[in-house]
C-alpha cells in the first residue's frame, strides 16, 4: 500500500509519535494509502522550516529567479501530468477527464499567472506637493507576509492548494500546507516536484492530519504563522478566524455557496441546459461555486424542468479511467450521508422529486463506493432547509418567476455570496442583474469560466478577501509606501 509521509525541510518524513490514518478510496471503499498524521511537534518544525527558509537563500532571489523557478515547477508539473492525474483521482474518485481537462492543468497554470503576475505589476507612486516647490515622491514596495498557513479542501485539491501557493511563492513567502484529510496525495507529491527543480528547503512544507484538535488547528494556532489562506466550509473558517485572532494574524477565506442560476426566456436554451446541468452536476456537486438554487423563467419552467431531468439520467457511473464515465463519487461516507440526509428531508418538506433522490445501482465492485444519484426537486417553499443550506451535492431545486426584481430578491435571500450564473440573450438586462446580485462572481451565459488574473471570493458567509491576479497581492505581501522628500 502507498505510504505517504509529511514533508518538512525538503524531506518526506513520519510522524515523530509514528501516527498515520486511512486514505479510503471514494469509489471502492478500500484503503488505498496510509498516510502520517502531523502532531503537534511536526507542525511546530515544519513552521520553524519555514520561518527560517525566509531568512536563507530563499531571500536572496531575485524577482526574476523566483519567476523562472515557479516556471519550473509549473514545467515539471506537466512533465509529471500522468502521476498527478493518477494521485489526483485516487484521491477524489472523479472521472479522469476532469483531471486531465481542468484540475492538473489548472494547478500548473496557478504557478505561471503568479509568476506573470509579480513580474508585470507596476509600483505605485504618488507624486506629492510641498510648500517649498520641491514636492516628494511616494512610492510603495511590497514585501512578502512571511510563512503562510495554507488549509485547503478536498473537492479540487491540487488545484485549490495551488492557487494558495503559486501566488504565495511568487511573493516570496514560505508556506506550511495541511491538506484535507481526504485527499492528500497531491499535495505530498508536489514537495517532490519541488524537490527536483531546487526550491530551497522549507519554502515548501506539507504536514498532513484533520482539523480540530489535529494538523489543521495546530498549524492555525502557530504563533509564527504570519498569515492564513483557508477554503472550505463557513464553520471552519469560523473556527480559523479565532484562532487567527490571537496575534492578530491575517486571512483569506473562500467558503461557501448556495448560488442561484437564473435562466430567462430568452436564453439559448440548450446552453442553458449544459450551463446548467453543468454547475449543478460537476465533480458530483462538490463545487464551491455550484448552483443549487435555479429559478426559470415561467413560459419555459416545464421545458427546462424536463431537459435538466434528462441531462441527470444521462451520467454514466463508473471507476475514474473507465471510458465514457463520466461522473463520480462523492469524496466520503460521511458526505454521502449528509448529502442524503438533504435528500430525505426535501421529501419530508414536501418536494416533488423530478429525478434521482438516493443511492444509484452500481456494479458489484463499486457497492462500497460514496455513490449518490443526481437529484432535482421542485414545489419547495423558498424557506426550505435544501433551499437555504450549502448541500455540497449534485442537486438543485428549481422554482418558476415572473420578473426581474422578483429573481433578484430571491436570488439575494440567502446568508452566501459566492457566485451567480446568468442565461439571457438581453445583456442590458444581464448587466442590470449582475450589478444587482450579492455575490463576488457573476457568470452570464456561462458558468465557471476562468480568467486567473481577476478577482476570485465572495461576499456575506462565502468569504472575506479577494485572490486571483494582482488581487492576491494584496494577501500575500506587506505594501510599505517610502516618501522621498525632493
Ligand atoms: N470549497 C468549498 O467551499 C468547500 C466546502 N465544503 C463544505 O464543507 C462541508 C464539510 O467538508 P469538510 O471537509 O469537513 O470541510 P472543512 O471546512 O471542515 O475542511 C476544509 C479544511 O479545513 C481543515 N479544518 C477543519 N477544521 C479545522 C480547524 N478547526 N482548524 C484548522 N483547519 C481545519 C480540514 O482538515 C480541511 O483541510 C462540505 O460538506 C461542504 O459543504 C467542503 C470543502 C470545500
Ligand atoms: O477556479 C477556482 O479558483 C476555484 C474554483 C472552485 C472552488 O474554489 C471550490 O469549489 O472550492
């Protein structure tokens, strides 16, 4: 079986108690790795790595170096596209074109962007007046945060614990990485990446383990942890944000969604559809930027209701490399169970279940798998508990409305602000909503469309701060201004 270590100071290391837990695989059941569980004293040297890998070669780099190193390891990436894909999907059980097509390429695009990114950004400045006609020169020099906490999540690992460190790197920091107890291999195998192209020791460090109590709240509590970039749910970053307060630490948080899609009349209907289906459906639901909510446009209610429903019973279940599946499990029991618990209460509140709505027949070797049907509903009240709360799974619940104003507030009545989805061919009124919407990210006549050098968060119980581009900038160094007087 797989033995994965944690890696600290450029070594893949045990736990010094000799600790490990299970990885079991998404799609089986089986163990697939046994995986060293950081304690508190492994945190604790793996911070230390880093708070002195900022004091070592690492700080004499020039802006250039770094770049061309983070091209390395975005090169080095792909030459390895083939273990990362295979780690990846071990890891989350989802079908191997999504790796190949969106996850793994992502995560090597996340080193590129940063490094494009520091070496493009101009320096602010500010010529001042002064009394004697001479004036002064203001202008800002950005210096790197320090060590980083970086806790990320297990519904797109590699890709969501690289857009933390690509841009963290760039800036000149060190991070101290705990991935998700559920899917840790990519980010292991990413210290061996770092290995091969020569960043220096502890720049890069992985301790592996849960949360509370465990991996994740030793590392937020680290007094020498400068900063703290977190996505995952919004009682995690509750937590984080505490214990962050104690030295008054900084953070970046990108948590959850119940994002509405709005589908008018007017909409090219079939790429509504795939939008649509899309969003609800991908990576089994588990996105943070997923729609759960879709409210249709009265004339086309039944049409769309019908086509969605077709597009769900079209997936095709199987083992990640199996050709043509084309959806997966959900990443554990446990979320299996929650996601059904959703699925039982939308019947007991009354839901009409379109389709879906339980456990799928899968074959004999995938019955201890986390497989879950794609499910719609309509009839709820707009109150209703799979209406209002983050499910985190493949479903939606569709309501019919009659006008603009009525889908905005519908659309706004909700404790998250993390992404909308927009299908209209009348773009002043897109535009209209899109200034309308509480959320950090608007899609029209698209859906998780990404540009890397624009802003990325969301608004109320989905976040706090923005990354992506040179907004990550902001998280990841200290602007110093320096006033010259001429
Ligand atoms: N991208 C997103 O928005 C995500 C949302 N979720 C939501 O969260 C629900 C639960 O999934 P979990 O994996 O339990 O999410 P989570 O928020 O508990 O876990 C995310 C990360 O935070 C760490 N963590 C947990 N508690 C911590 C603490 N007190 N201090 C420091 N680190 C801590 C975990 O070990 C993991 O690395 C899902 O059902 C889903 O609704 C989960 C993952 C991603
Ligand atoms: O494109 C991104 O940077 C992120 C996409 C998805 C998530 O953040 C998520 O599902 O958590």
């Amino acid at each position: 079986m797989r033995q994965v270590e944690n890696f600290i100071r450029g070594e893949f290391v045990a736990a010094r108690d000799g600790k490990r837990f299970d990885k079991v695989s998404p799609v089986t059941g089986e163990v697939i790795a046994s995986i060293a569980e950081a304690g508190r004293s492994d945190v604790n040297e793996a911070v230390l790595a880093a708070k002195a890998a900022l004091q070592g070669e690492w700080s004499t780099f020039t802006t250039n170096q770094r770049v061309e190193m983070l091209y390395e390891v975005a090169d080095e990436i792909t030459r390895r596209f083939e273990d990362f894909v295979e780690a990846e999907m071990a890891d989350t059980g989802q079908p191997s074109h999504v790796m190949r097509h969106v996850f793994i390429p992502r995560g090597a695009a996340n080193f590129k962007i940063f490094a494009d990114t520091i070496k493009n950004v101009p320096t602010e400045s500010f010529m001042l007046d002064t009394p004697d006609g001479a004036g002064a020169l203001n202008y800002g020099v950005r210096t790197p945060k320090g060590v980083i906490g970086v806790i990320s999540p297990w519904n797109a690992p590699f890709m969501l614990m690289t857009w933390k460190v690509g841009p963290a790197l760039a800036c000149g920091n060190t991070v101290v990485v705990k991935p998700s107890e559920e899917t840790p291999l990519t980010s292991v195998l990413l210290g061996e990446v770092m290995n091969k192209v020569g960043v220096p020791k502890g720049v890069y460090n992985v301790v592996n383990g849960f949360g509370p109590d465990s991996a994740g709240a030793f590392l937020t509590e680290h007094k020498d942890v400068d900063a703290i970039t977190f996505t995952g749910e919004t009682r995690t970053g509750t937590a984080i944000m505490k214990a962050a307060a104690e030295g008054t630490r900084d953070v970046s948080f990108e948590m959850g969604g119940k994002n509405a899609g709005i589908v008018f009349a007017d909409c090219d209907f079939d790429k509504a559809i795939e939008g649509i289906s899309r969003s609800s459906f991908l990576n089994s639901g588990q996105v943070c930027l997923g729609t759960e909510r879709v409210y249709v446009e009265r004339p086309i209610f039944d049409k769309f209701v019908a086509a969605l429903k077709e597009k769900a019973e079209a997936v095709n279940y199987g083992k990640p490399t199996d050709e043509g599946v084309n959806y997966g499990p959900l990443i554990s029991k446990e979320h299996q169970n929650k996601v059904l618990s959703y699925y039982q209460k939308a019947v007991e509140d009354g839901a009409t279940v379109v389709t879906g709505g339980g456990v799928p027949e899968v074959p004999e070797a995938l019955k201890d798998g986390n497989w879950i049907q794609p499910t719609i509903w309509t009839g709820l009240s707009d109150d209703a508990a799979v209406v209002r709360e983050e499910i985190f799974g493949p479903c939606c619940h569709i309501r019919p409305f009659d006008t603009e104003e009525e889908v905005i507030g519908l659309a706004n009545n909700t404790d998250y602000g993390l992404a909308t989805t927009i299908w209209t061919k009348d773009l002043p009124r897109a535009h209209r909503m899109a200034a309308k919407i509480d959320v950090g990210i608007c899609w029209v006549n698209s859906w998780f469309l990404r540009d890397l050098r624009t802003a990325f968060g969301g608004t109320k119980q989905s976040g706090i701060g923005r990354e992506g581009g040179v907004h990550s900038l902001e998280f990841y160094t200290e602007l110093r201004n320096v006033c010259v007087k001429l």
